[in-house]
C-alpha cells in the first residue's frame, strides 16, 4: 500500500490510506449501485493509547428511561435483494430473546452527564502514542513532525469540486482539536446542540459509557432487527419507498456527493435525534445521522457460517478480519450517516454492514446502547 505524506497531511493520509484498495473493490463490485464496500476505507487502528491513559469505569444502574422494549422472534437476516454487498449474503434465520434499546442515539447531552461523573477522556482527545502508532505501519515509514502528533480527529471536508469517490482522502481532514466537544475542530463547539448525537467516538468510548449506564451495545443481529421495526424483508426502517421519495425519512445527502447538498432533508450535516418519524418500533434515526457502533467483530465471510440453520442470539465471530486490513481489527458499524448517498453509500439500508478499527472515531460516528430483560 502507497502512503503519501504531501505537506505532512500526514495522519489524515495514513488514516485513509489510498486509493488502490477502493479501486479494486469497486472494481469487484462492478455493476452495483452502492459499489463502496466502507464509507471510511482503509481507516487503520487511529492510534493506540497507552493502557495506562485508561480510566477504570463503574457498572452503573440500568435505568429504561428513554428505551424501548423490542419483544424477542425471529426473522431472516441479511440481504434478500440484489442491492446487498457480498458480506450481506446468504440471509439466514436468527432467534433473539427480548431486549431494550435506546430510542435515540446516544446525546451530547447524556454523554456529557458521564463524562462530569467519571472524568472520562475520549480516544480523540488523546495525543498519538508514535511507538504504538509505527506498529501499525509499513517499515521504515519516517516519524511525523511532532506538531502533527497532537489530539485530533476526522472531520469531513466538503470539496468546492467534483472528486473521485475512490478517495476518501478528499473529504476526510486530520484536524487539530476536534472531538465530542468540537466536532468540526477546535474552533467548534456543542453549544445548543445537547440534542444532536454525540460524534467522535471510538468504539472504546462507546464501551465505556454503556458500561457506565448499566447497558452494553447491541449485537448486530440485535440492530438489525431492531432497525427493521417489525417489516419482513423491507429495505429500510420505513419500508420500501426510495428514500428521496415522498416526504424525507432519514438525514442522508442528497445532491452530489461529497461537493453539494441540496438539504432536501433539512439538515446539511448532523441532525437533532428525533428529527424523523420513528420505525414500527418506536425507534428513531435507525437509518441516516450517524453511524452507530455494534459489539460484534466484523469478518465478511461470517454470515456463511449460518446459513441453513437457525442461530439464537449470534454475538458475531470470535475475531476480527478485514481482508483489505488482515492486521486491523475491526468492529461493525451499522444505520448509515449524514454523508450517504445513493452514487456513493446506501448504508441506511437495513443490511448494511460497514466496518471500522475499534480506536476510530469520525465526526458521522456514534452509538446507541441496549439492555438485556
């Protein structure tokens, strides 16, 4: 894999990495509408921190405040379309028992609430650990200046000119200072937005604070069903209207990507959660804002394990494996951002499966928690 370090953009490069992979999936994927098998390619481990830079949290108690209870069943899994990735096939039969789930992504605001109870400090607001860091990358690959080895985060960069989606470089910026309290850098801030998902978190973070409140993250078959709201077989949370038909159902972006937004939905980046109809279930934002954090590792080939049986209550592959990335381990995302669009990213389809190293956290990033009966 090339690096590039042109006037030292050098984490936002490395992060990213080039565009050669992106080229030969999409080119196995030819003739596929969404051909992009991850909407934040080749985003090795963000850094790794030092163990010791961690802070021991505390169970909390489960409060269903603010939850939905989903009634255990069973459905079919998985793609029955031909819109679905590979990782999407074959659908198979899961069995879950009942469970609670936020009805909303998790907000600044609760993650504010923890956050003054437990000092807890995000991986974004972390300086790089460059001893850590060079593991992760080829031999020999020259150490950064050291102002580059600051706390920092991805924040997404809207071209003024068409680019080509095979470089995820050209909207994606290593900047100086962003994280949950200034997602768009240090300049930024949450003020007002206590409502808005919270952004900027590694799947660390989101561990911590489930943890915090007495909760865990769902497993993906938990989301999905979840996200399906009770509807066999339909695309979305909603159904099967196309999302820009009708009236708008989820925060996503129209026009061309990633140079201009039309706001046909109303919002140009996040949205305050709730800003949609719910699902059969009561949940909002199951498609579209951010993209929400799952327990389970993610392996493309895992679904092959379950077909032609019923599974209760799977918790994903013992491990991780990325065959673009065999040496990061990973995590599945699921719902769709604000940043997808049709020509680029259809991952507010209910199969969808994106995946991403546990220490990365973007601005189109978040989580929802669940609780067990």
């Amino acid at each position: 894999m090339k690096y590039q370090f042109k006037t030292y953009f050098f984490i936002a490069t490395l992060l990213l990495g080039s565009c050669k992979n992106h080229q030969q999936e999409q080119a196995a994927n030819a003739g596929k509408k969404d051909s992009m098998l991850s909407c934040e390619k080749n985003l090795p481990q963000r850094f790794a921190v030092k163990k010791t830079d961690s802070i021991t949290i505390t169970e909390g108690k489960i409060s269903h405040e603010g939850m939905v209870w989903i009634a255990g069943g069973t459905f079919a899994m998985g793609a029955s379309d031909d819109e679905g990735r590979p990782d999407e096939y074959p659908q198979h039969q899961v069995k879950l028992d009942g469970f609670w789930m936020d009805a909303n992504e998790v907000t600044n605001a609760d993650f504010k609430k923890f956050v003054k109870a437990t000092g807890y400090i995000t991986t974004a607001e972390k300086a790089p650990d460059w001893e850590e860091m060079k593991k992760q990358l080829p031999p020999g690959t020259p150490k950064p200046d050291e102002s580059q080895l600051v706390a920092a985060s991805l924040v997404f960069t809207q071209p003024d000119h068409p680019v080509p989606l095979t470089d995820v470089s050209q909207w994606w910026s290593w900047v100086k200072g962003a994280n949950w309290k200034h997602p768009e850098g240090s300049n930024s801030n949450i003020n007002g937005k206590d409502h808005y998902p919270v952004v900027h978190i590694s799947w660390d973070d989101a561990v911590a604070y489930c943890k915090w409140a007495g909760k865990r993250l769902p497993t993906e078959a938990e989301w999905e069903y979840a996200a399906r709201g009770g509807l066999a077989n339909a695309k979305y949370p909603w159904g099967n209207e196309a999302i820009e038909s009708g009236k708008p159902k989820a925060n996503t972006w129209q026009g061309v990507f990633p140079v201009k937004n039309t706001d046909w939905d109303h919002f140009d980046r996040l949205a305050p959660v709730r800003s949609f109809a719910p699902n059969g279930y009561g949940l909002y934002d199951m498609a579209g804002n951010v993209w929400e954090w799952t327990a389970d590792w993610y392996r493309p080939d895992y679904y092959q394990s379950l077909k032609n049986k019923v599974t209760a209550n799977p918790t994903g592959p013992s491990s991780s494996y990325d065959p673009m990335e065999p040496t990061v381990p990973k995590k599945v995302v699921r719902g769709g951002s604000f940043m997808c669009n049709a020509s680029y990213c259809k991952g507010y389809r209910v199969t969808s499966r994106m995946k991403t190293s546990t220490d990365t956290g973007l601005e189109h990033t978040g989580f929802r928690c669940v609780a067990s009966k």
